[in-house]
C-alpha cells in the first residue's frame, strides 16, 4: 500500500485503482453529490471524471489513488505526468467525502502525491481551480501546500468563470 490515513483509531490505506470495478467506484465518487460543493460540472469535467481512472489502468502516466472506509470511497486524487514526459506532472482532480473532511485525508493523498513525482523525477505539478468564491477553499489548499499562483485566464470554463493556474517547484533551487 502506497501510504495510511489516520482516522479514528484505525489507519484508511491510499490504494492505487487496480480494476475496471474500482476505477467505476471512484468515478461515481467524484462525480456525486458527497464530492464537490459545485456540482455544475462542464460536459468535460464530467467525461474526465468518467475516464482519467479507468485510462489509469492503461496508461501508466496517468495515476488515480482513493481511500475507502467501510466499502465507501471517500478520498480520490488524480494526477498525470504531462505530455512531454519531462518531469512535469498535472494535479487534475482531488475530492473528499463532506462527512470526512478536516480529517488529513486530502493532506495525506497531496503528500503522496508529492512523494510519487520526487520518487519519478518530477521537476513540478501544476493545477488549476476556478476563481467563483465556491473555490476559495480550493485555492487557500493549493497555496497552504506550496503552490503559488501563476496566472487567470478569464471566462475559461463560461463566460464569467475563469481558470487560475497553480505551480510547486518539486526540485530544490539550484544556487551558484
């Protein structure tokens, strides 16, 4: 197992999407009402939710982990290495039960994420949230956890939402 979550007095272990079964249990998951607080997906968010963990099992590149209590999911992170394969991953999706937040499960999955992509070279990540007053939490998780904010590209997702980019140097700074 990849890493544990303490949670109450037993630890809930981060698992790695293994089957077509779990991969469709962390689609329904990210894409139900315990998830995110913004249930308005865009007709892309709702196919990338649907697919990035079943293409998890196919593509190595592409990497989908949960935790489950009492057969529950109720934590899931997915992230990719970019297209060029040169060190650069990108944070895609991230949710947490509602009845298990503030509990260190999206601290622990982001560690493990963190600890993956030093663990393959990975020179950064980059993410991305909205910049509707729903995704402040969004934004203060990013900055809290070493990503700094690099720019907006207004009415990305529809007129009058846009899209705020994020970036973690996972590589300490080279000094001469």
């Amino acid at each position: 197992m990849l890493n544990t979550v303490e949670q109450g007095t037993h630890p809930l272990k981060i698992k790695k999407v293994n089957s077509g079964t779990e991969a469709g249990r962390v689609s329904d998951f990210l894409l139900g009402e315990n998830c995110f607080d913004d249930q308005r997906f865009t007709p892309g968010e709702t196919e990338q939710l649907r697919w990035l963990p079943m293409r998890s099992l196919q593509e190595s590149h592409v990497n989908c982990w949960y935790t489950e209590e009492h057969g529950e999911v109720v934590s899931a992170i997915i992230f990719v290495e970019n297209e060029h394969r040169s060190g650069g991953y990108r944070f895609e999706y991230f949710g947490v039960h509602r009845d298990y937040r503030h509990r260190k499960l999206g601290w622990q999955l982001i560690e493990a994420m963190f600890e993956y992509c030093r663990s393959q070279n990975g020179r950064y990540i980059e993410t991305f949230t909205c910049d509707l007053p729903e995704y402040a939490s969004a934004r203060k998780m990013f900055e809290r956890n070493g990503f700094s904010f690099m720019c907006h590209l207004p009415d990305y997702y529809y007129p009058g939402e846009g899209k705020l980019l994020y970036i973690k140097n996972l590589q300490e700074a080279v000094v001469s």
